[in-house]
C-alpha cells in the first residue's frame, strides 16, 4: 500500500524555515503496521535552543523514540519544528516536555519518550528526559519501568 504523498505538505519541496517555535509545520503519515509493536528513533544531533534569560545559545542532542499507533511523524516536517526552537527562548527541561507533548498530541503514539542531552555552560551539563505511555494500556505501565530505571 503506497502512502498518501499528497497529504505531506514539506517532503519533496522547497524549504522554508520558521523563525520561531513553530508545532504547525509538523506532519504526519499512516503507519502501515499498526498492529506491530516496533520502535522510532530519531537523533537530532544539532538542536539549538536560546536560553530564555541570557539569550544565549543553548546546544544539545535530542534523541526522540517512540511506539507509533495509527499516525508517525514525517521526518523531514520533525526537522523544520526542531529548527524552530533555534531562536526561541526557553530553558532546558521546557524543551524536552514541549517536544514530547506536542508529538503526543500530533500522533497519539502508544509510547513515547524524548531525552535532551544539552552541552555543559558553566560547567554543568542538563539532561532532561520526559515520556509518556497511553493511560491504562500496558505502555503506561512501560512508561512507568522506563521512567523508574531512567538513568
């Protein structure tokens, strides 16, 4: 079964990029095995960030992984809404849940979790990790092990 190209509005084109935070560039396609449990990963090693403060440059690796149901997140569209953030404001840990969040309103995946691996300033290094599994399945109990055992 092909997927519907014609719903993906930024694969294929020119791209434009926002200047802002910007969740309406995401997009998303059918997943063709929604009854297979399988993992997505994305590594976005370059996401930048301004620190809402200082508004200094703030860099980090975003690693995205996630269980999908009916919809994923088209890659080239989770690129330009990761670009957004590159002039916005807003600390580290703010990041991290607005990415997951934002992803689990656009896909409603069963699982989903998105850790931020920011390079140290001042001498002191952030890693926030948030996740999510669907309320009363078995990846809300998975969400629960995973975040227990995070390191």
């Amino acid at each position: 079964m092909a997927r519907n190209r014609e719903e993906l509005q930024a694969l294929g084109r020119e791209t434009a990029y926002s200047q802002d935070y910007d969740p309406g560039v995401l997009e998303t396609f059918e997943n063709q095995h929604p009854d297979n449990d399988y993992w997505v990963r994305f590594n976005c090693p370059e996401f930048t960030t301004l620190c809402p403060i200082t508004g200094q440059p703030d860099f980090a690796e975003i690693r995205i992984s996630y269980i999908p149901d009916r919809r994923m997140v088209e890659s080239k569209s989770l690129k330009l809404y990761l670009f957004s953030f590159r002039s916005h404001g807003d600390f580290h840990e703010d990041c991290i849940n607005t990415i997951m969040k934002d992803l689990v309103k656009l896909m409603d995946p069963k699982y989903i979790e998105v850790t931020g691996f920011f390079s140290p300033r001042g001498g002191i290094s952030i890693y926030p990790y948030a996740n999510y599994g669907r309320p009363g399945t078995k990846y809300e109990a998975l969400a629960q092990q995973r975040f227990a055992t995070h390191e």
